[in-house]
C-alpha cells in the first residue's frame, strides 16, 4: 500500500491599484484554494507528517490522509477488415 495526503491551501491575492483607484478595472482582491498531493515513502513518514502538522502552532494545514494503490494501465488495439460486397 501507498500513503499519501491531500492538503488544501488558501491564498489571499490582493486586488491590483488599478481596482482600487477606478474600480471595475484591473483585478479585485479573491482568494484562490490550491490542492496538492504529498505522496509518503512508507507508514512511518507520513505518521511524521501527522505528528509535525498536529504540533505546529503556525501554517497548519487542512489535510486528508489517504491510503492507495497505483493502477496498471493496459491499453488493447482491435481491428476489423470486412470486406466490401461486390
């Protein structure tokens, strides 16, 4: 098995001058929400991530811890030659 977190960020962009001067133009101050994907090596690491996050009085991250299996492709071409009736 494969550990994993997905952590969600939330960043505050600030509007531009020129939407605070004029508005309406330039662009207003918004929030963007970013997800990421932290893949673990192994139980442990992430176990260390927990730890470290769950101490962390600064920048804690919202997360969601996941446990996965990556799955194989296989990818199949078929072709048919009918021929035409004459």
């Amino acid at each position: 098995m494969k550990y994993a977190a997905i952590i969600t960020t939330t960043e505050h962009i600030p509007g531009d001058q020129r939407s605070r001067d004029y508005p309406g133009h330039g662009y207003p101050a918004h929030s963007v929400e970013r997800t990421t994907f932290k893949k673990f090596k192994d139980l442990a690491a992430m176990e260390e991530y927990v730890s470290v996050e769950e101490e962390s009085k600064f920048g804690k991250d919202n997360y969601v811890l996941i446990q996965y299996e990556e799955l194989e492709v296989k990818k199949t071409v078929s072709l048919e030659i009918r021929s035409v009736g004459t």
